[in-house]
C-alpha cells in the first residue's frame, strides 16, 4: 500500500468526522471543510492508484 493510498484514509475518515460533526451542530464551515478533505482523499487514493499502476 502506498503511502497516498494511506493519506487519502485517513482524510477520508477526518473529513467524514468533519462533515458529521458539523451536521449535528449546524456548523456549515466546518461541515464544507470535512467535504473538502473528503474531496481530497478521492484525489489521493486516485495518485495512489495510479502509482501503483505504473510499479
């Protein structure tokens, strides 16, 4: 597993967090910022796959 592969985890996992925490206190910052790092994780995991590909 590559390390972006590991990045894009753990962004995903903050970025839901973000996004659940913002929801439930109707922070709409916060919930745009966990979307945004749940964005970024799709970019990573995407570099991810495609370093893979290429070893």
């Amino acid at each position: 597993m590559e390390s972006e592969h590991i990045k894009a985890g753990y962004n995903k996992t903050v970025g839901k967090a973000k996004e659940e925490i913002g929801e439930a206190t109707d922070d709409k910052s916060l919930e745009a910022k966990g979307h945004a790092q749940q964005a970024k994780a799709k970019v990573q995991d995407a570099i991810g796959d495609a370093k893979d590909a290429v070893e």
